[in-house]
C-alpha cells in the first residue's frame, strides 16, 4: 500500500479503478478518480461508526468544495457538496 502526506496528514493513495462504496475502513485516503467518487483529484476520511454505519467526508483539490455522505443499514447515500467561495 502506497501512502501520501497531505497538510500533514498521512493518507492511504487507493487505485483509480478503487470503489468508494467498499472503502469503510477508518481512516484517511487519497483516490485519483475512483468508482463512486464525487470527482477526480479526491481526499477523503472514512469514520465507521458501527458495523452498519460509515460517514466518509471528501475534500477536491481542483475546486473549492466538500462532499459527504453516509451508509446506514446498508444503503450509501448520495454524496451532498458544500462549494466556497
């Protein structure tokens, strides 16, 4: 497993092809591109709550914005973006 430091931060680098909807470990991850990603360019945390319940909050490096979602009893969520300004 390749690892990248970002702000500090030591984040796991996944494969392009990787599907986002498997990755519920906690966490800190980098993903360029990704299976059920938001975009492209894509960092992210995972928290797992419990065994059926994950948040994973993602941060983009080529616009201004903030994506969540969340997997409880089963089901992922859509992801919900905040862009700054």
């Amino acid at each position: 497993m390749k690892f990248c430091v970002v702000a500090g931060v030591m984040r796991k680098v996944l494969p392009a092809n990787e599907d986002l909807n498997n990755v519920v470990t906690n966490g800190s991850y980098y993903v360029n591109g990704g299976v059920n990603a938001p975009g492209s360019f894509f960092y992210f945390d995972v928290l797992k709550v419990s065994s059926q319940d994950v948040i994973q909050v993602g941060y983009s490096i080529i616009v201004d914005k903030l994506w969540k979602r969340t997997f409880v009893n089963g089901i992922w969520s859509a992801w919900k973006s905040v862009t700054f300004s």
